[in-house]
C-alpha cells in the first residue's frame, strides 16, 4: 500500500476493501455526477496571491464554532452509516474528532445512536436532522440529541426527495442485512425494505416530509434550545430569509453533489451566500475538500469553517478510527503549511485578497488599463 501522504488516496483503498454496493452509495453523485467532479475543480481555479516577509514561527488555527472553542476550521460532516464501512463506524469517527480537537456532525442515519456515539467520551457533537413525516418521531430524536449532550441541529434542507443516484438504482442499494438505522431502531424505522431501484430512495419517500418549509424551521426552535444549522443553502435569497428565520448558521451544501445535479460548486456558491448574511451568522462549507489548500480558500472566501464528507468514510474503510485521525492530521498539517506560505499567522489574516479566482473582475480597470 505504501505511506499515505494525501487524503485522496484513500478513496481507491476503500474502493478495494469495500463491497461494491456500499463503496458506490458512498462515491457517487447524482446523475451525470457534473458536480460531483465540480465540486473538486472549481477549487482548482482558485489562485493565491501570497504574501512575503512575514514572521510565520507561530501560526494559531485555533477557531470557534457557534462559541465552541475547536483546534482547527475543520470539522467533520455527516455521512450515513458509517458502520458500513467499518465495523466501529460512528464510534471510530467520533473518537477521532473528539482527539483532534473538533466538531463531529452526526447523520440521522446513522448506525450508531446518539446515546451509543455520546458514550465514546467528551468531544463537541451536531446532530444532522432529517425531518420525518411524524413529527413525534422528529421532537423525540431532538430532544435524545439533546440529553445526549448534543450541542447543534443541523437541519438539511435540499433533501425532500432523495436526488437520482444512477449507481444505487443499478446496484438495488439496501442497509446490509446487520444493520439498522440505529437512532430510529426502537420507531420502526430502522430498517430499509429492498425496492426495485434504490432502497434508499423508497424509505425517502416513504418517510421523509416533502412539505418541509421555512415554517419549520421555526417550528424547530419552538422543540429545542440547540442552535439550527441549515445545511443545504446555495443562494443569496434562501441566505436572506434563513438570517429572518433565526438560523445560529448556514453550510453552504449542495449534499456533496447527490441531489440536483448542475448545481454549482459549493466554493463558487460561497461568496454570494457570504455577502447576503453580511456578517450576521456565521457561514460554513461542505464539499470537495481534499487539501489544506481548499480549507484556505473557503476561508479567503468567507467561510468561518469547512466539513469533510466522503474522507472520512473512505479513511474509516481503509484504516477505522487511526484513518480517520490521520486524514484530519494531514489537513491540519497542510492548512498549517498554506497559511505560513501565503503568510497567515490567524485565521483572521487569511482575506479575499490572498487569492485570485477565474471569477473576479481583472484587478486592473479598464480605464487604467487604457493608460497603460
């Protein structure tokens, strides 16, 4: 195998160790899957504009999240059942973050319940939310996520149908048979039927409420006291009416390219959503991030902080909770690198004008540019 030296390489181990079923529910995007590689080019057409001569012997990447205090800008989106990929799934992932200083995000679906993910130790924890057709169902889940220390909702919004993944209708994907989706176990929907596409995409349909709007949004903040995320926003105009309805913070997701496909990248979504909050909560990013140099230029962007997705499973799969350590050991060790090269030695210093994107205006008018 060799030493791993990027996060990158260990998607083709997952792809060896992993049944095909689980590792292409894990891989694919929706559709044509245009965003899916759109989400990782479009970084790639960001430049830096580095700055020299700046005593970088002491960089601090220290940040905080909603007044949590975290080691890093990095923390870790939710991904559903994780136990697919490794037999610890959810447990592994959160010891890891807990040991790297940073935030976990747990899925509804996950495989692993809140209670059990809360019993591997401390560590500052959100809870992504699906919202079910039974409302019961969504207050009792809340309010466990709560009592289990729980201390954020991320609410995903881009979701009222499951978006057309071609590989799971190929692949009839289905939970494996010893796995449940543990936080709904005891609900009667923990288990997922096999269907003639995607199992998934049938227990969506069957369970997921469709009519979900901004009214419940505040609906939510009249069942809990945590902070709502809303996870899944890509305009200026959903930025504007989530900052009306109360949110604690936006991620800017287009759910790592699995539901409408044609969406932009979430990096080339992020400065309009950054602009319309205009400083009054703060805006977060997840999708494509693989190098230390993509959280910088989230950050260049506006974002206060990035989430990994597909790393973690991949790295879960490859090596359980020492892949997944080592995949936020290596981002931090890159990003650490970036800020010193660019010379950032705060989150704070890192600004738009560190880099140059294939979007901006050229720098030079075209008045000066007709004096030249």
């Amino acid at each position: 195998m060799g030493e791993i030296t990027n996060v990158s390489e260990y998607e083709a181990i997952a792809k060896q160790k992993l049944p095909k079923m689980v590792f292409d529910y894990y891989a694919s995007g929706a559709e044509d899957q245009w965003t899916l590689q759109e989400n990782r080019n479009a970084f790639s057409r960001i430049l830096f504009r580095p700055r020299i001569l700046i005593d970088v012997s002491k960089i601090d990447m220290t940040t905080t999240v909603l007044g949590f205090k975290i080691s890093m800008p990095i923390m870790i989106a939710p991904t559903a059942m994780q136990k697919m990929a490794h037999p610890e799934g959810e447990y592994a992932t959160a010891r890891a973050a807990s040991a790297a200083g940073t935030i976990m995000t747990l899925s509804s679906w996950a495989t692993s319940s809140v209670e059990e993910v809360a019993s591997t130790g401390p560590g500052i924890r959100f809870f992504q939310l699906y919202v079910y057709k039974d409302r019961n169902v969504v207050a009792q889940l809340v309010r466990r996520a709560e009592r289990a220390g729980f201390k954020a909702i991320a609410l995903t919004v881009d979701t009222p149908r499951l978006g057309r993944r071609e590989a799971d209708i190929k692949n009839r994907f289905t939970l494996p048979p010893f796995l449940t989706l543990k936080n709904f176990e005891g609900l009667d929907l923990g288990k997922m039927d096999k269907a003639d596409d995607s199992g998934l995409a049938s227990y969506v349909a069957g369970q997921i409420d469709r009519t979900l709007s901004w009214q419940d949004v505040k609906w939510l903040q009249t069942i809990t006291t945590l902070p709502i995320l809303v996870k899944g926003v890509l305009t200026a105009e959903d930025t504007r009416i989530a900052v009306q309805s109360g949110a604690a913070g936006i991620i800017v997701s287009n759910h790592g390219a699995r539901q409408l496909d044609y969406v932009p990248a979430t990096i080339s979504a992020l400065e309009e959503v950054v602009k319309a909050a205009e400083g009054r909560l703060p805006v977060f990013l997840d999708g494509g991030v693989r190098r230390g140099t993509d959280v910088f230029k989230a950050l260049a962007l506006g974002a206060s902080g990035i989430f990994i997705g597909r790393p973690v499973v991949f790295s879960l799969a490859a090596e359980g909770e020492a892949g997944v350590r080592k995949v936020l050991q290596m981002l931090r060790e890159e990003f650490e690198l970036t800020m010193a090269l660019s010379g950032c030695r705060s989150l704070k210093e890192i600004t738009r004008d560190h880099i140059v994107t294939d979007w901006d205006q050229p720098r030079v008018q075209p008045r000066v540019r007709a004096l030249l």
